[in-house]
C-alpha cells in the first residue's frame, strides 16, 4: 500500500497474539463448533507482525502508526488523540466511542458478550489464555514468537 500510494497514511493495530488466538477460535467454535483455522491465523498473525516490524523500522512516522490494541483499551481517549493528529484532523466526541457509520459498536471482546455498544471493553485483556491447548501455545509460540517479542509481546510456549 505505501509503495502503490504515496499520501496513504497507514493505521496499524497489533494485540497480543495469545489473545488473538484465543478469540479467534472462540469465534469459530461458536459459529461451526470446531477449531480448524489455527493454521490460517497463525499465518495471519505472523503477517500483520512482519509488516508491522518492518513499518516501524523504516520509522515512515508521517505514513505508518503502529497501535497497540492494548494501549487502545488502556487509553482510548489518548490514543483518540494520537490518531487525530496523526491524520491531521481536529480531535471530535466520536473518536473516542466506537461506532460503525455513526451507530455504537458492539463490544469489543468475544468473551464477553454483557459489554455495552458504544463503550470500549477493558477487562479481559490476556485472562483467556487458558481457552488455548499446549499444543496451540507451542504453535504460536514457534510461528509468531519472534517478531511478537519485537513488538513486546511475550509468548509463552
């Protein structure tokens, strides 16, 4: 995207891969009753890692801004204000609820599903790791473990 279009600025969002992997297979299980797509998001996960490690180390800060999901749920006011002035445009009420085209947006945790649309979730973050298998760990601590570990995040195997 950054090669092909020259003005694009580039909003990036990284979360801890142990709880990526645990929401997406808490999605699938409750939409198929299974968990087939461990290959696919690990994949996932390890792409949106390299991009994002690459990114940062170009240090393009006019182009590219790497959030972390965490800093989001901690702060959503301040990182509200980051992105406004990344994007160079005035900081309005809206930024700081999620919404889709204007209307509150449904929580944003597959765990929990009690949370109020409109209100950013911040509980929850790293307390369903145990909703992934030994082997589920081991795998996504061989695939993605490095480059999550270069955007501070530890993987235990």
């Amino acid at each position: 995207i950054l090669a092909e279009f020259p003005e694009v600025r580039v909003i990036h969002i990284v979360r801890d891969p142990v709880d990526v992997l645990a929401s997406r297979k808490r999605l699938e299980q409750q939409a198929t009753g299974g968990f087939t797509g461990v290959r696919a998001a690990l994949h996932d996960l390890g792409e949106s890692y390299r991009i994002a490690v690459e990114c940062r180390a170009r240090g393009d800060a006019g182009r590219y801004l790497l959030v972390r999901y965490e800093d989001l749920v901690a702060a959503p006011d301040r990182q509200a204000d980051r992105l406004a002035r990344f994007l160079d445009i005035a900081t309005q009420p809206s930024l700081r609820r999620p919404s889709v085209g204007g209307v509150p947006a449904a929580s944003n945790s597959s765990f929990d599903r009690a949370c109020t649309e409109g209100v950013v979730a911040r509980a929850g973050l790293r307390t369903h790791a145990d909703a992934l298998t030994d082997d589920e760990r081991l795998r996504l601590a061989i695939e993605v473990g490095d480059l999550a570990s270069a955007l501070g995040y530890a993987v235990p195997a």
